[in-house]
C-alpha cells in the first residue's frame, strides 16, 4: 500500500489457541514511531481457534534518515537493535530487529515474535561524469542523455 508519507509493508501470523479456555491477549511493541499491529486492543482467543495478527511497517523517509550514521550514534538504545553494512558491490544495508509481545492478561505471561527488518539502499550509477551542452543561443533548445542505473536488488524512485 502506498500513501503521501512513504510505503506500508504489511506481515501476517496466526496465533492458535489449542487449549479448552478463552485467551485474552493484548500485543505490544516497543518502538511504534514505524510499526503498527492489528488488532491494537486487548483481543480473546476462543477455544481451538485462530487469531490473525497483521503486522505494519511505515516506510518513510524519517525512517530512512532514522538509520543514517549520525542519528544512530546519538540513540545508543536504537543502535543496539541494529547492524549496518556497506559495500562497493551492494550498497547500504540495514538489519533492524524489533520485537512483538503477546502479553495473555490470564495469567500474566508473555511469548516474543521477534521482528526482523532489512533495508537495502541502492547504489545507482550514471554512464557519464558530465553533461555538455555546448554554446546554447537565446531559445535554442538542446537534449543529451545520460544513463542512471541501479546496481542492486533495492527499488528506487527519482
């Protein structure tokens, strides 16, 4: 799905109920500034049934500026959660990894669905170092044309 802030991910799982008693559960996350879940209230599981959970995530570009070097240095809490590499050949990658909570209010436990995000940023190349237009006389139109290619598996926008 996309919208005017960026682009929506969305992740599904099922959550079972195989014992003989309803199950009240809430979920939790702990950084909501770009993941969302459904359903956002506290939700019972009936006996020997299914619950489908959507998992969300808001892909924009304070998401994007979030991971960038300097931002990450002065947030020690988010940098723990995340790895950076980058190379020639595959440009920026960044490996986040959340974590979502099911907290069952019955009895006060709780069971982890790890979260495990990737973002690939492209390593775009262009077939020239400039565009030369020459000696251009007052309304005169000139056209060149360069190549602009994307060197990885990242989809790109321009």
């Amino acid at each position: 799905a996309e919208n005017r802030r960026g682009r929506v991910y969305s992740q599904s799982l099922n959550l079972l109920n195989i014992r003989q008693c309803t199950i009240p559960f809430e979920l939790s996350i702990s950084d909501q500034s770009f993941l969302s879940f459904e359903p956002a209230s506290v939700t019972t599981l009936v006996p020997q049934a299914k619950a489908n959970v959507q998992c969300h995530l808001h892909l924009t570009q304070d998401l994007i500026d979030r991971f960038q070097n300097q931002n990450l240095e002065n947030n020690p809490a988010l940098a723990s959660k995340v790895q950076v590499k980058t190379t020639a050949e595959q440009g920026r990658r960044v490996r986040w990894r959340e974590q979502l909570a099911v907290k069952f209010t019955q009895n006060e436990m709780e069971q982890v669905v790890p979260i495990d995000i990737r973002l690939y940023y492209p390593v775009l190349t262009v077939n020239t170092d400039r565009i030369d237009f020459g000696t251009c006389f007052l309304e005169q139109t000139r056209q060149r044309e360069f190549s602009l290619k994307n060197l990885t598996c990242s989809s790109s926008a321009w």
